[in-house]
C-alpha cells in the first residue's frame, strides 16, 4: 500500500498545477476588467482561460488514468512515466501566456502519459481476464 503514496503525491501536484491555471485566468480576469460569466476579452485574457480550460481538459484524462495504471500494472511506474504531465503543464501554460503559438511542446511533452497510461491499464487489465 506504501506505493500507492507516490500517485498519491503525483496527484496532489497535478491538482496545484491546475489551481495555478486557474489562479491565472483569475488574476487575468481582474486584470482585464472581465465581468463573468463573460469569457470575452483581449488574447491575453483569452489565452489565460483557454490554458486553465486545457488543463482540465486534459486533468480528466490524467488522473483517473493515473489510478487506473497504478492498480492495474504498478504505482510507481505510473508515478514515473506521469511526472511528464505536470511539467509539460507547466511549460504549456508559460508558453501559451506568451504566445499561443508556442503552446506546442509542453503539450506534447505532456501528452504521452495519458496515452500509456489508457491503453497500459486496458491492456493490463485484460490480461488479467484471460490469464
């Protein structure tokens, strides 16, 4: 059950790297004078809230994925090969607050988790049916 801390821990960071997404397009909404429920607003206000809408986007895919992987094939792997999603988070989000089109590498960088971890768990998973 001690394995299980480090998803624990890799969870825990993924959910402060999407609060400080959110924390941003907040800021920026003040910012900018940006009355809610109104997303509308000069690009770099726009760009703020799309990063922060990314970031859950792809936080729904992450996690679950993350806890899947961890019981299905190993939790320390899983915490291994997802310690790229926080940091390609990171780097997306600075990239895209500069200029949106240099989002592309942390997105990238941060993709190859969910990835490994969806089908990984769903291979694992039905390798223990038929074995």
């Amino acid at each position: 059950m001690n394995d299980f801390i480090y998803p624990g821990i890799l969870s825990s960071i993924a959910l402060l790297v999407y609060y400080f997404t959110l924390l941003r397009a907040g800021i920026a909404r003040g910012k900018f004078d940006i009355k809610a429920p109104s997303h509308d607003g000069p690009e770099e206000y726009v760009r703020h809230v799309r990063v922060h809408h990314n970031t859950l986007e792809h936080l729904v895919l992450f996690l679950p994925g993350l806890w899947l992987f961890s019981f299905a094939v190993d939790p320390i792997w899983a915490a291994i090969i997802g310690i790229l999603w926080p940091i390609g988070r990171i780097r997306y989000a600075l990239s895209y607050y500069k200029d949106a089109e240099k989002r592309g590498p942390g997105l990238y960088f941060s993709m190859p988790p969910i990835y490994i971890y969806v089908l990984g768990s769903l291979i694992a998973f039905l390798y223990k049916i038929i074995t």
